[in-house]
C-alpha cells in the first residue's frame, strides 16, 4: 500500500492498494462529490486501466501512481459509466483505447462539461470531452495476458449505461457507481429498482473483493448494506404514494 501525495486540504491522500496479484485499486477517500476510485491491471505486455479521475491534476496523480509501478504501455483504458469524475482524464491516455457501454460514448458526448455549472469552484484544467470508441452492448471479455476480464452491462441503474469489470479467476469486482462504501448510493440519473436488480445481480457473482466506484475497497456484505437501504427508499416512496403523505414528511 502506497499513498500518493495531492493538494487538496479537505481529503486524505489518495492511496493504492495492490487488490490482487498484479491487480491495483486507486482510492480516494472519503468517496464524496468528485472522489472517485480508479484501478488498473499489470499484464507482460501493457496495462488496462479501469477509469479515470474529475480534474486534470486527480487523473494526472492517478497516472503517476500507475508509472510508480510500471512503465509498460497504457494499452486499453475502461469507463464503468459517462460521469465526470470517471471520464474526465480519458484524453490523458492518448494512446489507449477506450472501451464503454455505447449509451456511454452517447451521455459523454451529449453531456461535455455538464459538471462544470454544478461544481463552479473546482479547478478543473485541460478535460476535453473523450468517450469511448470501441463500444458494446451486453458482454465484453479483455484479457491481461491470460486473466480474463468481463465487460457486462447492468443499467439502467446508478446511469443508463453502467458497466461491471468482474474477474472470475480472483473473484475480483470492479463495480463501478453500482456500490458505494460509506457513502449515500447516488441514482437520480438512474433507477433505484434498476439499481436494486443490478446489486442483487452482483451478489449472485460471489465476489470475494469489491472495488466500490466510491469508498475503500470491500467485501461482498457491503452488498447487502446497499441493498437494504434502496429497499428502504422504495418502501418509503410506496408510502408517500399509499397514504398521501408529503414526501418531505416521509423524509
């Protein structure tokens, strides 16, 4: 385990963790608005990245983090979903190619800069929009040398266009925004049901460790966790709806 040094007063440094043999999870804790968890894969050959990061200089600090453990080639870079926070740094692995669900390459394109209006204040410097450009719709296997990684679509969910990276040899999960550790999960441009079919999806995978998209690294109870505070939230928007109660009062 490593840390590796930023700026920012309001949160730790971010800190790598080797998740599984050659395998590394990029957390930035406390997982709140912008502090997202990126990851990558050490193969012979080159190195597959799982996201990137909100502003230049997080996905800037994130690749230096990669360079301090190796200097092969950025060779295939994955974007769990659209959101800024994951997004933001793609133009930086310019040699790369970027993989997505294609309603993600869609949102990235027809969103820009859409976080820029809702955080004003964030030093965002150079984020072209890039979206992925090798796109699929259901299943997608890459391979690290011989370690299979499996590309499954699971939106409508945290977004329409959330993709899971699972590698069944580890039982390793990269979920994505599906699952939040610590922290609030975050569906208002998705579904809570369709969030809810998706972590109980996830469960059925039997993941032994979970790299959330938000959050330290977990194991598979935080599933639940998660799935009984969504179920609580459609218990409650049932209610709002059977007995006529504001939804500020149910709140």
């Amino acid at each position: 385990m490593t840390h590796a040094h930023h700026e920012d007063e309001h949160a730790p440094d971010p800190i790598l963790r080797e998740v599984s043999d050659g395998v590394f999870a990029y957390v930035q804790l406390d997982g709140s608005w912008g502090l997202n968890n990126t990851g990558f894969f050490v193969g012979g050959d080159g190195v597959l990245v799982i996201d990137t990061c909100f502003t230049e200089r997080r996905s800037r600090a994130f690749l230096d983090a990669v360079r301090g453990v190796t200097d092969r080639p950025l060779r295939t870079l994955v974007n769990t979903h659209h959101h800024g926070d994951h997004t933001h740094g793609n133009w930086l692995l310019p040699d790369a190619t970027i993989v997505g669900h294609q309603l993600c390459r869609e949102a990235v394109i027809s969103s820009g800069h859409a976080a820029f209006g809702l955080f004003p204040s964030v030093e965002w410097g150079e984020v072209p929009v890039t979206p992925p450009f090798l796109t699929f719709d259901e299943h997608l296997h890459l391979y690290v040398d011989d370690l299979a990684v499996e590309l499954t679509f699971m939106g409508p969910a945290h977004t329409t266009n959330d993709v899971i990276a699972w590698v069944p040899q580890r039982k390793l999960l990269f979920a994505g925004d599906l699952v939040f550790n610590g922290g609030t999960p975050f569906v208002v441009m998705g579904s809570v049901s369709g969030s809810i079919a998706a972590v109980e999806r996830l469960q059925e995978l039997g993941a032994q460790t979970i790299v959330p998209g938000h959050g330290d690294v977990c194991g598979p109870e935080r599933l639940q966790d998660q799935l009984d505070y969504l179920r609580f939230v459609q218990d409650l928007a049932d209610e709002v709806v059977s007995t006529g109660s504001s939804v500020l009062e149910v709140a």
